[in-house]
C-alpha cells in the first residue's frame, strides 16, 4: 500500500470531480485527506490516494483530455497534527491588487517562526483579498510582528488585521 | 424601537438622490467616520441620498462612507431577508452606537463594495443600538436580532472603517458568489 498526493487541475464543467472520483475507485484507490475548489474558473483538486498503484499508473488512470494530473509518491505523515504549544491567529489583507502581497507577508511571518496552514486569496475588480490561518509559536511577540506586518500592509496601500482564533471547544 | 414610533417606513420630507456606491479598495472605506450634527441640512440631504441608494440596490444597508461621505449614518430595511426576524423598519440613523450585543453566532454576508465576494462573520444576533432621526434629531433606539442585527452591527463597521472581511473567521470562510442564491 503508498500513500500519494495527486493534483487535478481543469476547466470547471459538471463531471469533473465524478470522473476523476470514479477512475480512482476503480482503480481501487482511497481518498484520504482532500480539497477542491475553483480558480479562476479552472477546478483545482489536491487528494492524499492510498492504494496498490504507483504514482505514474495513477496518473494514467486519470488521464483526461481536459485535465492536467500529476501524481507523486509521498512518505505518510504520522504527527502533522497542530503543535500544541502553536498559537492560532487569522490574518485578513485587502488592497489593491499588485506583486508581491503574499511575499511581503509570508516573508514577515516566516521570520517568526509563523507557520501558514491555510490561505485563500481571490481578486474581485481591483481588490486583492488575502485571508491565511496561521500558527505562531508561543514565544512571538505578537504586538512587535503585528507592528511589522502593518508596516508592510502599509507599504502595499493594504489593510492589515491579525487577531487571534476564536476558542471553538466547546 | 423606540423614540419614534412604531415600526416602519421612516417618512421623510427630503427627497433623495441615488449614489454611486464605491467599491473597494477606497480610502473612504478604510477610514473612521465623523459624527455629525442630525438637525444639520446637510446632513438630513445625505441621509435622503443614503436611503434613496439603498432602495436602488439589492442590499439591506448601507453606510454613508459607502456613497462617499465619511460621516457617521447608517441605513437599513431588513424586511425582505429570508433570515430577518425583527424589523425595524426603512430607517436611517446619525451617529448610531452599539449599546448592547449578545448571543454570538456564525452567518453569511456579504457588502456591496465587495462585489463578488462572502464569508462567514460571527457577530451578535441580539443587539440594541442607539442613535439620533436625521431632522429632528429625535433619540432613537433599536432593538434587533437575526439578520437584521447582523446587518446594522456590519453597517456600523463600515463607519469605523472595518470591512466584513477584517472578521472572517479563516481562510476557508472567503467564498466567491458564483451564483444567485436559490429558492
């Protein structure tokens, strides 16, 4: 049994996901972890596949005319779960569009230590909107990293907010 | 509500007239907005073009940074959404200021300077908010819950130049208005 990560990118049309679904089925393949969604109009699929096949006689099986599919064997993770000394913050961009927002920002953020776990960015007109979650280890200084991260928001004409995750256990 | 009657269409003298509503990005949306003097002509005269645009969009509120101005009045009439519970009305409020918020839940929304674009938000969806009648200058005070509470509490933002997507609770919470919404 391997573990791959398999990437399907597409025109968005009715059937995609049926297709690429079905031929995974049939191949006997195990959709673990996965994510959809749509880029530009393109549909855009990431899914962690356990099964008997190698990565390349994936890829075959889900050779479509539309879609681009890559397929790559990757070593399972058995602690990707969250740091538990992680601190969770979700930081909001939105400004005119232009290079180099996501650089400017994640450079600030690697430099503590901050870890992107999720990202999604749209362009709608001539607004940029970024919205990451992110985990920041327990020592940061989060008043002196939010004060660098305003100063780059400001440097891109964006606004910048960073506040921390709303407690969900309930 | 209190302070003006029952419930219902705010009658006004002055006639509006529709604005153009700025999308974002704008500076005057990014900007705290200023009280104002209700009795002033200026002011009922932008309260009147700030109603007169909300009836000419498909929205339930609206904020006066949003047709430009950044002074403190927002308008709203939640009547037609299918989540609004209490009505207050078609009504525009000066300087309006959030008393009381309780009861914080997750909800949908959207903004028309954000075309294209929603995101779950929690706010408050039992709130009181207090303000002054363009005009008279009359004390008014609202009490809302659901939608439309969720709909004053964003208007309110708005004159504090916070846009809905400065509260969006993750990355997966931004989503792309791909279609009419059904029913």
């Amino acid at each position: 049994m391997g573990l791959s990560a398999v990437t399907v990118l597409g025109v968005d049309r009715p059937g995609v996901i049926a297709a690429v679904t079905g031929a995974l089925a049939g191949c006997g393949a195990n959709i673990q972890d996965s994510t959809m969604t749509l880029l530009g109009g393109h549909v855009a699929m990431m899914l962690l596949v356990n099964g008997e096949l190698s990565a390349d006689e994936l890829t075959k099986h889900l050779t479509a005319p539309d879609l681009v599919v890559t397929a790559a064997a990757v070593a399972a993770r058995r602690d990707f779960r969250r740091r538990e000394n992680g601190l969770g913050y979700v930081l909001t961009v939105h400004g005119p569009d232009r290079p180099g927002i996501i650089s400017g920002i994640s450079t600030v953020l690697a430099a503590d230590g901050g870890n992107i776990t999720g990202m999604s960015t749209r362009l709608t007109g001539r607004l940029y909107v970024l919205i990451a979650d992110v985990e920041l280890p327990e020592k940061v200084d989060v008043a002196d990293l939010m004060r660098r991260l305003a100063a780059v928001g400001a440097g891109l004409d964006s606004e910048i907010t960073f506040r921390p995750v709303e407690p969900d256990l309930l | 509500m209190t302070g003006s009657g029952a419930p219902g269409a705010q009658t006004s003298a002055v006639t509006g007239t529709a604005r153009p509503v700025l999308p974002a990005p704008h500076p005057v949306l990014s900007s705290p907005a200023e009280e104002v003097d209700p009795t002033a002509p200026a002011v009922v005269s932008a309260a009147a073009d700030l109603l007169a645009t909300l009836r000419r969009e498909p929205a339930t509120g609206l904020s006066a940074p949003q047709i430009g101005l950044s002074w403190r009045l927002i308008a709203f009439d939640a009547r037609s959404h299918p989540r609004t519970r209490s009505w207050a009305g078609e009504l525009v409020v000066v300087n309006p200021r959030l008393a009381e918020a309780a009861r914080w839940d997750s909800g949908r929304e959207g903004c028309a300077s954000v075309a294209d674009l929603t995101a779950d938000v929690r706010r408050a969806t039992h709130i009181t908010v207090r303000g002054r009648l363009p005009g008279s200058g009359e004390p008014v005070t609202i009490e809302a819950d659901a939608f439309e509470a969720r709909c004053i509490q964003h208007q309110l933002d708005h004159l504090d130049g916070i846009l809905f997507l400065d509260r969006v609770s993750g990355a997966l919470s931004l989503h792309r208005r791909l279609h009419r919404c059904g029913g």
